[in-house]
C-alpha cells in the first residue's frame, strides 16, 4: 500500500469515527471538500500543515495521525509480502 492510500484510509476512518461528512470536516480545517475527497482516495499526498490542520478536527495528534498510516502500511505489508 502507497503512503497517499494509507493516509487516505486513516483519515477516513477517523472521519467516520467522528461522525463528520467531508464537507463539515472541509469546512472545520478550512480547506476545500474536493480536496479531502482527493486525499481519501490516495490521490494526492498531505502536506505536515494539512496534517496539522486536519489532526484537530479529528481529535487527534499529527503524530497518531502518522503513526496509524505507519501502522497500516506495516500491517499491509505483513500480508502482502
């Protein structure tokens, strides 16, 4: 799994965890509803202060963020050697 698709897993499911639709999520991180789209599809790739911006939304760290994405590409990788 590319690092843009597990990006873009994680922050769908933390979406989801906090009942948000990706306009509300657009709207609360100020960026555009398109471009969460793109992000969840893997489409594009985060930069640290779109990370930064979306973390808190979420409810939670940059890290946790980084750290989930790390944890399903080694989880991806563990099946798919």
């Amino acid at each position: 799994m590319r690092p843009e698709q597990a990006f873009g897993s994680v922050l769908r499911d933390l979406r989801h965890k906090k009942a948000l639709s990706q306009e509300k999520l657009a709207l609360e991180a100020n960026m555009e509803r398109a471009y969460i789209s793109m992000l969840e599809r893997g489409l594009r790739q985060p930069t640290l202060s779109t990370i930064l911006k979306l973390s808190p939304v979420l409810g939670v760290s940059a890290a946790t963020m980084v750290e989930l994405v790390e944890k399903l590409i080694a989880a991806e990788s563990d099946v798919n050697p």
